[in-house]
C-alpha cells in the first residue's frame, strides 16, 4: 500500500470505513513505523481500527487492555510459578537442587504478556487499548519498551524485536495523556462519523438493513449524541439498535419500535428517562 488512498481500500475490503484524515494518520503510522495515538469519545472507531489494521495487512492483532494498576508482570512477563514448584519439588525427589535456579528460571517458565508478545511476533499490531485508564508510571514503562523496542529480562537477558509492531494507542480522554508519550506518536482525534457515513457503516456491516431504516437509526443516534446524555451512543450502539429492530422484523423506526428497543442504544438509566420525558416523536421527527 503506497498511498493512503490504497490503505483506505484496504480497511474499506475488511469493513472498516475510514476517512481521508484517519486513513493518512494510519498510512502515515505505518509508513513512519510511528505508534498512532488515536482519541476521541466511546464508539468511535478506535479499537476498530487497529482491528481492521490487522485483517488489512494480513497480521496478528496483539491487545494489552489497560486498567487501574495495571503493571509489568500484566503487561510484559511473569513467571508461571505453580510450574516452577512443581519442578522445584520433582528435582528435590531426585536429589538435584544445585542448579534449581538455572532451571527454574528459563523460558519454558516465562508466561508473555501481549507486550513481549508483540516483540516477538514479526509484523504483528499491537493495541494498546484505554491508555487513559493506566497510571503514570505504566506509561513511563510502556513508553520505553515502544521505543526501544526490547525488554532486558534479568534471568535471560535481552529480547529485542526483529521486526517492530504497528502500535496502535487508544484513549477515550477519561484523563490527560502525559506528553512524553503523545510526542512519540503520530496523533488523531476520531470524531463520531456524519451522516451519510454512518448510514454506509450500517449497511456494511448489517447488509440485511435497508438504506431507510438505516437512515432513521443514524439520524436518531445523532441527535441522540446532542441531547447531553451521561453516555452518548457511539457506532456500536448504533449498529446494536439497527441490529435489535432487524431481530423484531421492525422494518420502520417508529415511537413505538424505538420504545421497546432504546436499551439497545442507551446504556444509563437516567439518559433514558430523558429521552423518553422529551418525546421519542421529537427525536424520530
């Protein structure tokens, strides 16, 4: 793919539709062999992306799901210590324990976590999904194995990657990113899709749709996304809504098709008490 043109046709063949911006960023990415830091608000792409990224190039898709606290022994490596007892325990039946460390502590007994698993699979993208939910210190960490693109483990030494990962960052802004990460990257914020465009999205993946009632789901969903909800719909629940009225055989989203169906696309209670006090005529008008 040598344009980004042609990795837009590429993500479209798998069933990711991406825009000129998204797709350049990527191209961009891949071409730079730069991690792309991609932003934005819930449901709008992101994990897709890197998703997408792997069928089109034919790859593995490795995923580290950041969380609070999360840290090297879930991130990197760990040693699978029941393992290593029950051989600790098998030499001194046999009455050999002088070289127990040397046996103990070699790869068999090394349990890799989605980073090292990056390193040591060519060509592969690894997500790094949520950043924002990991703490500064992790981020410290992971920025060193990107860039250096190697782990020194004490007991085997170094292991370096023969061929980097694309790295694909995601962070739906719960809190700040710290620079140092963000300048290491090529950065884009993905912004719910327009109208037409989430119309082709639905269609895509739910061919079974007709071009109406994906007309009358994406023009819900985005009013929906102005109506200052705790949690405004993103692409996934716009697909589960048009996927829950296909399951009913609604072949029209009417007030009371949108009734029986607004937890397909509203996930918070309070959010569907307002929809409903404001009318679910005025958001279907």
């Amino acid at each position: 793919m040598d344009t980004p043109g042609e990795l837009a046709a590429a993500l479209d063949r798998v069933g990711y539709l991406a825009d000129e911006g998204l797709a350049t960023a990527a191209f961009l990415a891949l071409r730079m062999r730069r991690p792309l830091f991609c932003e934005g608000e819930p449901g709008t792409g992101k994990t897709a992306l890197a998703k997408a990224l792997a069928d089109a190039l034919g790859t593995t898709l490795i995923r580290l799901q950041c969380h609070e606290g999360i840290d090297a022994a879930r991130a990197l490596y760990d040693w699978d210590f029941p393992r290593q007892l029950l051989h600790l325990r098998a030499m001194e039946s046999q009455g050999r324990t002088d070289d127990a460390e040397a046996e103990l502590y070699t790869r068999r007994f090394l349990l890799a976590r989605p980073l090292l698993q990056a390193l040591e699979t060519p060509g592969c993208v690894l997500l790094v999904d949520e950043i924002d939910r990991a703490d500064d210190e992790f981020e410290a960490f992971l920025l060193e194995v990107l860039s250096e693109h190697a782990v020194s483990i004490p007991e085997l030494g170094e292991i370096r990657a023969a061929e980097p990962p694309v790295v694909v960052l995601t962070s739906n802004r719960t809190r700040e990113v710290h620079d140092a990460v963000k300048r290491r990257c090529l950065y884009h914020w993905l912004e719910h899709p327009g109208l037409a465009r989430e119309v082709r999205i639905l269609r895509r993946r739910l061919p079974a749709l007709t071009e109406a009632l994906a007309g009358q789901v994406a023009t819900a969903v985005s009013r929906l996304r102005t109506a200052e909800l705790l949690k405004p719909p993103g692409v996934a629940e716009s697909l589960d809504w048009a996927e829950a009225l296909l399951a009913l055989d609604r072949p029209v989203l009417d007030v009371e098709a949108a009734a029986i169906t607004l937890g397909a696309v509203l996930k918070y209670r309070e959010d569907a008490d307002r929809v409903v006090r404001a009318g679910l005529d005025a958001l279907l008008a």
